[in-house]
C-alpha cells in the first residue's frame, strides 16, 4: 500500500512539474495568442519607470516596452507593482514580465528568466550638497548621527540593512519625492543606483549632489525579469541586443534623464 501511494504521490508530483513547465515554455505562444503582454513596473523610478504631470507611464524602460510589444506584434498592458510585492506579484502570474530599473539579483533570478542587461550600474549616496565630502565611505555613513533614507523592498533598503548598524534607517513609502526628504533636512544620505544619483543632483541643481566616493560601493546590472521561457528569453534578447546596438536605448535613456 505505501508503494502503491508514493508512487501515485510520483506521478502526481511529476504532472503537476509537467504543467508548470510546458505553461512556462509557451509563454511567448500565450503572448502572441492573446495579443497583449502584460508588463510589471513600479512607476516611480525615474529615468525608467515614472509617471508624467498627467498621470501616464513614461520613463527609458517605459518606452522600451511599448517598441518591444510592437515588435512581437502585440500590445502592451502596464501593470502597477511595488518594490515590496513585485517577486510575489510576478510569481503569482499579474504579468509576463517586469521592468523599470529592476537589479540582477539571485531571488529574482530563481523566478524567471533575465534579458541581457541594458543597464551597468553601481550603488553611490546622494546627499546634501555641502555634505558631498562626508559621507565617501560606508563607516562615515554607519553613525548614529546620520539618518539614511531608503524607498522599502527594493535593493536600497537590503544595501542598508546590511550595510548600517549604527545609522538610523528610515524606510520612506512614496519614492516618488524621496529625495525631497533629503533636500529639506529631514534625511541626511541615500545610497541608491548611480544613474538616479545622477539624475536626481540634476533635477536639484545646487541642492542635492553625488557624495564624493572614490568608486561605487556595488557592481551590478540592470535588465527585465521575463516568464521562463527560451523563446520569450529570445525576442527579447534579440530585441534588446537591437536597441543597444543601434542606439535606440541610449536615446530612449538619454531623453528620460532630462
């Protein structure tokens, strides 16, 4: 009898695995099937994911997107996620796949297949402009004195938490006008990606500015989290690879940080 029920529990287990495998190999097929691939973004990431004064999606990645369903022939459904549920939300199917700024990390890799990267970055503070000389190393910002600011979920607030012992770590829920916090003193440092420390000093001249370090504290890349699937992982590969060599990226890219 026990024979008989784990080998009925064996072949129960393998069909299930069987389902989910062909599922996820026929992503691309379900894609063109339905029309639409659904995409997964923040909203709140500027340059790649933001929304304009009126209140629709823009951004490098935003823009991305909508070339990349034209090019599948199919339109694009943009679906509003967080830093915090995003894994969850991917996992659970509320999309195909996930962009906007979005790190190559181990977690994210275990649920789906990553695109080649467009993006090469590396975590760097931001903070007051006459503060730009103080906090160029993690022991200068690990003070009890300093008050880091992190947008929660996302890779900043992990950088943090394992970085900060001393500091007092402030988890700030609208990223939106994070930096605000900073600006106005009521934050004194945010270790994000070097692109939005860029961007950000730009868009408060003479306010904020990138902290003097001598190099990134991290190396990492950036690039879209896709449903397991070779020929997905291939359009949009073969895509992506289009956009870096003809430049269309950087354009798209360069637009966005004005």
């Amino acid at each position: 009898m026990k024979r008989t029920c784990l080998a009925a529990t064996l072949v129960v287990a393998w069909s299930l695995t069987s389902a989910m495998t062909f599922a996820a190999d026929e992503a691309l097929s379900e894609i063109k099937k339905s029309g639409v691939i659904k995409i997964g973004t923040t909203g709140d990431y500027k340059p790649f994911s933001y929304k304009a004064a009126d209140g629709t999606l823009t951004g490098a990645d935003i823009a991305m997107a909508k070339d990349l369903a034209a090019d599948l022939g199919v339109k694009p459904s943009f679906v509003i996620t967080t830093w915090k549920t995003m894994l969850d939300d991917f996992k659970a199917g509320k999309f195909d796949m996930a962009l906007g700024g979005i790190t190559v990390n181990a977690a994210r890799d275990e649920v789906g297949d990553f695109s080649v990267p467009n993006v090469t970055d590396g975590k760097r503070p931001i903070a007051r402009c006459e503060d730009k000389e103080k906090y160029t190393t993690l022991d200068a910002i690990d003070r009890p004195s300093v008050r880091v600011i992190v947008n929660p979920g996302g890779t900043n607030d992990k950088f943090a938490h394992e970085h900060f012992d001393e500091a007092t770590i402030e988890v700030f829920p609208d990223n939106k006008i994070i930096f605000d916090q900073i600006a106005s003193g009521r934050a004194d440092v945010m270790v994000t990606d070097g692109v939005e420390v860029d961007l950000q000093s730009k868009l408060h001249d003479s306010v904020l500015c990138p902290v003097a370090v001598k190099e990134p504290f991290t190396h990492f890349q950036n690039a879209y989290l896709l449903r397991e699937d070779p020929a997905l992982k291939a359009a949009v590969d073969a895509f992506m690879r289009k956009q870096l060599e003809s430049g269309g990226w950087k354009a798209k890219l360069d637009a966005a940080m004005q």
